[in-house]
C-alpha cells in the first residue's frame, strides 16, 4: 500500500489504519515532523490543538517501539485527563493494526483501575504529570525502559504548575532517549525545558499553523435554552443532515431521543450507561445510513469514525476546547467538507471567543435556518426569558395601562399581583406611561404575565402585554 503517508516514511501497518480513521493527506505539521521524528530526532515543535500533533507523535511511537513489551516504551505527559483519554484514544485508533496498548493515567479516576491496566501490560501512557508521579512512587509504574517521551500542550502544563513534576519524571528515565515536544506557545521557559533536556532538539516551524479542521466550517448559533430544540428541528428539517448532536450529559441524550423519536426523525442515541453491543449497534446502523441522526455523549462517541458526517451540532456547547476540536473532528473527514453548529447561550458566548483564540479558528455566528413561507415548523418557538432577563433576571413588559386608566406605579403592580398571580417580589422597576407602562418582573414570572394578565380585562378594557424593546 503506498500513501502519502507512506512517502512520510511511515510504515504500513501505521498509514493503513490512518486510512481506515479517513485520514488522506497529512496536515502541514505531519509532512514536516514525522520524517525527522522517524529518524529518531529529538525536536521540539510549535503546535495547536487541531493541527494533528497527535498524529506525529502517535506514528513515530508505534513506529519507534515495539508493542507488547512487558515495561512500558513510551511515555506522553499532558495537562488534563480530557486530553489524555482523548490522545490515548487517538493511539488505539492509530495501533490498530501494531497492537500496541496504550493506558491513560489521571488524578480523580479510580487508581486501581488504572492499576490494573498497569498490571495487565502497557506500551504507551499517556498521563497528566500528579498522578503519574504517584504511580512512580508507589512502584506501579516503572520507566526504565521508555525510549520516547512527549510533552505535549508543555505550555499549558508549565501554566498549570507542573514543571517541578516533569522533571522528576523526565530525570527518571533513561538518558538514551528520543524526547519530542509540543506547545502552542513557546515562552522561554519552554525553551529552557528544551534546552536542558533534549539533545539537539530540531525546531518544527510549520510556516502557517494549520488546523486540520479546514474543511470543516464552524458556525454558532445564540439561542436560549428553551428554544433549543426549535433551533434544531429547523436544521433538521431544512438542511437534512446526516448529524452527529452531542449533548453535555445523558439524561439530556434521553430527553433528546425520546423527543426527536415521538417527532418521527429516524434518530438513535448512544451513552456511556449503554451495554456495548448495544451501542455498536447503533454506530452500524447510523454507518449504514439506517437512521440518519445519531444523538451522543462525549464518552460514547470517542473514536467514532464515519466518514460522512455532514453536519456535527453542539446541543450544549463544550467547556472544554479539546472536547469541542474532537467532537467537530467527527465531520470534514476524508476530504469531504464538514459543518460544525454549536448552540450558544447568552451565557456560553465567552467560549467562542476563547476557543477562537485557542485554535486561531474563525467560528461564524448564523442565524437557524429560514422556514419556507407556509410551512409549519415542527417545534414552535417560544419566548425564552432566559435570553432576554438582565443579570438578575429581570425582563422588560410592556403592558397597555397607565395613566390614562387612572393607574400609578402602586396600582399597576397591586393589579398585577391580583390578575396574573405574579408574587410581589418578582416586581422591578415600573416607569407608567400614558397609555403604556413598561414593568419589569422575574423571569420566573415570564409565563404569567404573557399568558395570564391579558385574560383578566382591566376596567372592562382588554388587557395586551409584550415584551419591551429598548
Ligand atoms: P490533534 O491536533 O492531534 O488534536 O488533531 C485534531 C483532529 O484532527 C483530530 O480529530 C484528528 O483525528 C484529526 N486529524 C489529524 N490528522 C489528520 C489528517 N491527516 N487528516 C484528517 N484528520 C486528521
């Protein structure tokens, strides 16, 4: 089998499981790291979440050692326990035709699992500097034998404090060793890490850093928590996806799939709390293009790997920039073009701007999709307070009494009360007007003051109330 993998040097058993994850042409940080790596180079290398760091450091391990030694041959630290399941998950993908066997260590998760995976033989770990350091201690985890060590996202675990624990980790392991760096930054105490503990290190300056995610375009949507779903019925129905939507937990997968399920959308969810057959079925049958919209978790859906995905959308909008670069990874694969709309609330809008930064990606803000004249979408949209409260939760009404019906501030709001059952607390501000009065009430009371002032009439005059517009 040739490649353009295999022009990299990469050997086969690599580049062909690289074919079967829809990987076709190596990202710009691939073509330039890969072959130095290959010859056994230490290098240190400027690199971002998404340019397919993980695929340089993952190829030139496997390539580098040999699988199913008894002590570990490779050894990537990194800053969190997200990235480490997820690069330990990459390296399964990556050994699947080498076998090797790759454990992921991290604080907050049981420690004799991990234990065991120790006990039971691991090539690779993959692991976040505290607890590594605590596995070395108690001798579960013996380094004498790594041969190729990664820092990777170095800067940010420097950022987290960790560098007094890298180097007792990198002092305990042999000398002889090829070292491979990766930071998206690199400060000069990066440069000092290097210095001291690399030979010779190369400097990967890849001209322009790429995102491998290119072909993906990424979009977000504001939309309150309420108007979720009508957000996505909207997507569902006007663009007709073959869509991957992931939710931030597994009761909202639920709710999701009973919901889209009840709509008559061909949809099938998976979840962690799912036996695993169950869950492969379900990927088969959304491979197979039986249903056509597959609803997740991000456990559930690690590794998943369909190469038509046209749309991946963030019902909930990721914390994390390394869970959202994965999620949106699932679409833009083997050259076809991909589309990534996550759901953004007032609150969540921060995040765009952060994981920008992060990834020196653009995410464009859209409008939901535009309904044909006459159609009637299959959720409606309802008034999301939510959006629309101040900081305390306020939202502005405008109610058509004032004045001119004889009422003042005290009157207003005591026939608010009365009518609408809205408790006397929920009331702000009121400015009375003429005809008009402005009123602010708690978002909580939103739904009383929409549907229930207006059925009582006021002095025989018919009741009207909408929000303000400033
Ligand atoms: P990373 O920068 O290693 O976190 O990779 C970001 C995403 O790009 C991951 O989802 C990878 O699976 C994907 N990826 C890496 N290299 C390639 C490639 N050559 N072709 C397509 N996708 C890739």
């Amino acid at each position: 089998m040739i490649s353009k993998f295999t022009e990299l040097g990469i050997s086969e058993d690599i580049a062909r499981a690289l074919d079967d994850m829809g990987w076709v042409d190596p990202t710009p940080i691939q073509e330039a790291a890969v072959p130095i790596g290959l010859q056994g180079a230490d290098m240190f290398a400027q690199a971002q979440t998404g340019t397919g760091k993980t695929g340089v450091f993952g190829s030139i391990i496997l390539q580098g050692t040999e699988s199913g030694q008894r002590l570990p041959s490779a050894m990537v630290l990194v800053p969190t326990r997200e990235l480490a399941n997820q690069v330990a998950e990459q390296l399964v993908e990556i050994a699947k035709y080498t076998g090797h066997v790759s454990v992921p260590i991290y604080g907050g998760a049981s420690m004799e699992v991990q234990m065991d995976r120790l006990e039971k033989g691991a090539d690779i770990i993959v692991g976040t500097p505290g607890r590594v350091i605590d596995m070395m201690n108690r001798r579960f985890l013996n380094l004498s034998k790594i041969k190729i060590m990664v820092l990777d996202e170095a800067d940010r675990m420097l950022d987290m404090g960790f560098i007094e624990d890298i180097e007792y980790i990198l002092a305990s392991m042999p000398k002889e060793r090829q070292t491979m760096l990766f930071s998206a930054t690199m400060p000069e105490d990066i440069k000092r890490l290097a210095g001291d503990y690399m030979r010779k290190p190369k400097e990967i300056s890849v001209s322009q850093d790429e995102v491998v995610l290119d072909l993906t375009k990424q979009y977000y949507i504001s939309v309150g928590r309420r108007n979720k779903s009508w957000a996505l019925t909207r997507i569902l129905d006007i663009d007709k996806p073959k869509a991957i939507i992931f939710c931030q937990t597994k009761k909202m997968v639920d709710i999701l799939d009973e919901r889209l399920t009840q709509l008559r959308y061909t949809v099938k969810a998976i979840h962690g709390d799912m036996p695993q057959q169950k869950r492969e079925k379900v990927i088969k049958d959304f491979k197979e293009d039986k249903i056509q919209i597959l609803i997740a978790t991000d456990v559930a859906a690690r590794g998943l790997d369909i190469d038509d995905i046209s749309y991946v959308i963030n019902y909930d909008m990721p914390e994390e920039i390394d869970t959202y670069i994965h999620r949106i990874g699932r679409t833009g694969r083997a050259g076809k073009e991909g589309v990534a709309i996550s759901f953004v609330t007032s609150e969540e809008e921060h995040l765009v701007k952060e994981f920008e930064l992060r990834t020196e990606m653009t995410i464009e803000r859209r409008d939901v999709p535009e309904a044909e004249e006459g159609t009637r979408d299959t959720i409606r949209k309802v008034v999301d307070y939510d959006q629309i409260s101040d900081v305390y939760g306020m939202v502005r009404f405008q109610v058509n009494l004032g004045k001119d019906d004889g009422l003042g501030k005290v009157a207003l709001a005591e026939h608010i009360i009365r009518a609408a059952k809205v408790r006397d607390f929920a009331i702000g501000k009121i400015e009375v007007g003429a005809g008009s009065s402005v009123v602010e009430v708690h978002m909580d009371f939103g739904n009383r003051m929409m549907m229930d002032l207006p059925k009582a009439r006021y002095k025989n005059k018919k009741v009207t109330v909408r929000i303000a517009q400033d």
